[in-house]
C-alpha cells in the first residue's frame, strides 16, 4: 500500500506484450508477474506497443492494464510522453492527469531501454533479461548494431547506476557485472513454469524433434534443421515440427529446401496452448539452438511434459533452464550439437531418465515464488525512500 492507503500501483515499460504476433518469453515473463502482482493487491500497468491483434487498451483477466502505443520503435517516445503528459488516449479506459501515481517503474530492456530515470523520479527497477551481445550483428546492419551495443552497453549502464536491476538467470548477472553493472544490485528471480494444458496425446511412434519460439535469425533454427540433414540418413523416420512464426520463416523453409528435407520438417507456425501441449508431449527431444537466452521457457515448458532439451552451453541462462547430463544435454558446438541429439534419440533409457528429471526440474518453478520475490523488490525500503522524493511530472495513469 501507498501513503494514502492505496495499493501501490507498478508500471511495467516492456516494447510487447504476449498478444503481439512477435511477442515471446520476455513478455510472458513481465504479464505473469505482473498478473502475481495484482493478485497480491497491487496495481499492474503494461506500457507497449500498439499492434493490429489487440486493442489500444484493456485490462486483461488478470486484472493487468494493458496500454498500446507507438510501434516497434517508436514505442519508447511514446512511453516518455505520454506518461509526462499524464494522457494515455481516447479510448473508454483512458485517464486524464491526475493526482495518482505509479509508485514503481519497471523499465524492461530488450536491447533497448526506456531511458526511464531520465524522464521520472519515481524509482526505476531495470529488468534485464539477458545482454544482447551476439544478437546485435545478428538482427542489425553493422553500424546500427555498433550503436546498439552502445546504448546498451556504455549508456544504459550510465543511466541506470542507482537503479535496482533484476535479471532471470545467474547467468545474465554475472555478464551484467562484465558492463560495469555491481552483482549486488541485481536481483535474480527466475520464470516461472507455465502450466500447460492436460492431453491425451502420447510419445509419437517415429523420431520426433520439436523447436519452439519465435522464427528470428537469433534463435538459430537453422541448426534444427541442419540436425535433421545430418541424422536422416541413419533415422528414416525422423521429422522435425518448428512451431512459432516470425520475419525468418522464408529463409528457413528455403534452408530446408536445400537441405533436401522439406518433407521432414512442419512449419506448423502459431500454436494454441492445447497444440503446443500435445506436440511437446508427442517429441522425443525439444530443440534450443538459441544464440542467447536469459532463461530459456521453451525449455521448462518442455519439461514440464517429460521431454528432454538439447540447447548451447554458452548461450546464457539455458545452461540453468537444462542441467546437463540430467534434464537434457548442452553442446559445444553445431557438430557436438548433432551429436547430442543423436545420442539422445538413440537411447530410449536416457531420453526417458532426462525427461523424467526434466519435469521434476521445471515444477520446481512457479509464477507465485517469481511474483513473490518480485513484491519484495517493489515494497523494499530502498524502493520506498526513493518513492517519497516530490514528483512533478504529470504520470501515465491514475
């Protein structure tokens, strides 16, 4: 609760949200967590951007307040003036300036910050899921991908030297500390398991690999599919199912082409919780090639139906999501990576020990303690005496 008694209301700046066709575990990571934070009696607002699947603004079952302004750019200035202008829109939820405030900001950079201490006084927890490196020159022209790195490597840290940082991973904290960035400022508190539907469906009778996640050059489905090439040979049956969709997906499917296994790979493209259910209960071993992860939620997900992962073993937070050698296997590189899937395929008692571990593992973590630990942050001392500094800016909501 505020001074006045109010509950204290937390705005979430993240450039998506799960609705968002591109949107991907960043997203859900801040909609749970904020949707734990309304359970707890808070107030949740999400600052994002607009996009043609959802409404400029609505208040989801949760009781989250979703605002949708800007587009993948210009989301960030959006953010910025409208919360100085106190002003959200025109549409039916919208506030005009008022009084009440966002106690907490929470300034999630997915490469890009929101800047946020430069534009309020309220205090400003940073949530950074994993730094973005490797995928700058991966996703970016190499000018624009050295001023990326730039803003998020020198001028980010600058902007944020004392603000309260959160991250995901252990992982990620300690490449924070590389930027500068003290490790007793950040605060690790992972994802939580999404719980996936019940099904009937069960182990498919041929070698089944799935990969789930957004289709972007970053996730590294090209190596999926590069497995598939190197082990059809010795498994006739085997198929590969890429759930997810993205800009990549031409490039993908002409790389399949290529390869000469076009009719053993599924582009299934979006799937509902129930299909993704299903597909991961069906597959042998789920897929993570990513370049860089900060947690790595496909690959509790799987887990949670019993399948094991292969993924990289220095690509971040994954190297936590897979405990390796008992949940499922991390590699060292694209051969290796091969290898490990092979090995997995090939033995039925492992594979079945791996997802058996793999499910115990990914029940250990829950969206409550994530929300719970969460609360702590926003309602900690530090959080409160910086709350208490006179604001004069006009906020974003009431």
């Amino acid at each position: 609760m505020d001074t006045a008694g109010a509950p204290t209301h937390v705005l979430f700046l993240n450039w998506r949200d799960t609705r968002n066709p591109e949107g991907g575990g960043s997203e859900v990571y801040v909609e749970r967590v904020a949707a734990e934070l309304v359970a707890r009696g808070y107030r949740a607002t999400i600052f994002c951007a607009a996009h043609r699947a959802a409404p400029a603004e609505e208040i989801n079952a949760a009781g989250v307040r979703l605002v949708r302004r800007g587009g993948r750019h210009t989301v960030y200035a959006w953010a910025a003036l409208c919360y100085l202008a106190g002003l959200v829109g025109l549409g039916p939820l919208s506030a005009r300036r008022s009084g009440r405030r966002p106690q907490v900001l929470v300034d999630v950079c997915n490469g890009l910050p929101f800047l946020a201490p430069l534009w309020t006084r309220r205090p400003v927890l940073k949530l950074v899921h994993h730094v973005h490196r490797e995928q700058w020159p991966v996703v970016l022209g190499r000018w624009a991908a050295r001023f990326g790195w730039w803003v998020e490597s020198w001028l980010a840290i600058r902007v944020y030297r004392h603000c309260r940082y959160v991250t995901v991973s252990e992982a990620t904290r300690r490449e924070l500390a590389t930027l500068g960035v003290a490790p007793e400022s950040v605060t690790v508190v992972h994802n939580g398991t999404p719980e996936l539907p019940p099904t009937d469906t069960g182990l498919a009778p041929y070698p089944l690999l799935v990969a789930l996640g957004r289709l972007v050059p970053h996730k590294r489905v090209e190596v999926a599919l590069q497995t598939v090439a190197a082990l059809a040979g010795e498994l006739p049956g085997l198929r590969l199912v890429v759930a997810g969709q993205g800009w990549w997906e031409p490039h993908l499917r002409q790389l399949a082409e290529e390869l000469g296994i076009a009719d053993r790979v599924d582009f299934r493209g979006f799937v509902t919780e129930d299909e993704k259910a299903a597909l991961l209960a069906a597959a042998w071993v789920a897929l993570t090639p990513s370049l860089k992860e900060g947690w790595g939620l496909t690959i509790v997900e799987a887990g949670a139906a019993g399948t094991p992962t292969v993924a990289f073993r220095d690509a971040g937070g994954v190297a936590e999501a897979v405990v390796d050698g008992r949940t499922g296997l991390l590699a060292e590189d694209v051969d290796d990576y091969v290898a490990k899937v092979r090995e997995l395929l090939r033995d039925d008692e492992a594979r079945q020990r791996m997802g058996a571990a793999a499910q115990r593992h990914a029940a250990s973590f829950t969206w409550p303690a994530a929300g719970e630990r969460f609360a702590a942050l926003v309602t900690a001392d530090a959080v409160t005496r910086a709350g208490e500094r006179p604001v004069e800016a006009c906020y974003l909501v009431p």
